[in-house]
C-alpha cells in the first residue's frame, strides 16, 4: 500500500474486551474494554462478552419471525450450480426469494412466494 512520505506508521492497540457494564462511571473514566451501553449482549463470567441467543432485531424493518417459508425439494443434476441467496427464482410453478439453501442441494427455502399461473 502506498504511503505518502513523512506520515508517521500505523500503530495498532488491542483492548480486550471485559471489564463488564458500566453504566455510572463517567465515559472519560471508563476503563478500556468496558461496555457502556449495549442491546442484546451479556457478559461472561470469566470475562468477554456474548451473544444473547433468541432475541430479534426491532429496528423498523419487518420482522424475521413475521415471514412465511415454503421449502422444496430439489433434484439437482451433476453440475448445477445451488441458486445464490437473495435471488429471485422460479422452482416449478413457484416462484420467490432463495433464503436458505442446503448444503447437499438436498432441498431449499424459499420466502416470498407465489403461484404461477400456466399461460394458455
């Protein structure tokens, strides 16, 4: 990477994180790794933090557990490419959005869907 003359190098700091919720220390005294604010996150008992499992995101958009799925089993013939996530497909006389795809191209799931009408 280019760099222009004169500029000092990039120095990097690691700051583990533990230290645990803080929310009565003041910011500028917080220590390095502490969390001052945070939404579905626990800390460990032996320090770090986690994940809380189960929760769902509520940020205006609609919700994961609103949507509909229909899964289908697929017959994939040597050499087909498995539909990337997030395309528009039509499988049969279904159509929608690809949201999961096996591994194995056993079977997919499919979001958004609708039935096509055969044309006469």
């Amino acid at each position: 990477m280019l760099r222009p003359e004169g500029l000092p190098p990039v120095q990097y700091e690691v700051t583990p994180l533990q230290g645990g919720y803080d929310q009565i220390t003041s910011a500028y005294n917080l220590a390095p790794g502490a969390l001052r604010d945070c939404i579905n996150f626990a800390c460990r008992s032996q320090g770090g933090y986690y994940r809380i499992p189960g929760y769902e995101r509520i940020d205006g958009r609609p919700a994961p557990s609103d949507a509909e799925f229909i899964v289908l089993d697929v017959t994939m013939n040597p050499g087909e490419s498995l539909p990337p996530l997030g395309t528009f497909g039509t499988f049969g006389n279904i159509e929608g959005v690809v949201c999961y795809v096996d591994p194995l191209g056993l079977y997919i799931a499919i979001t958004k869907a609708a039935v096509v009408e055969e044309q006469n």
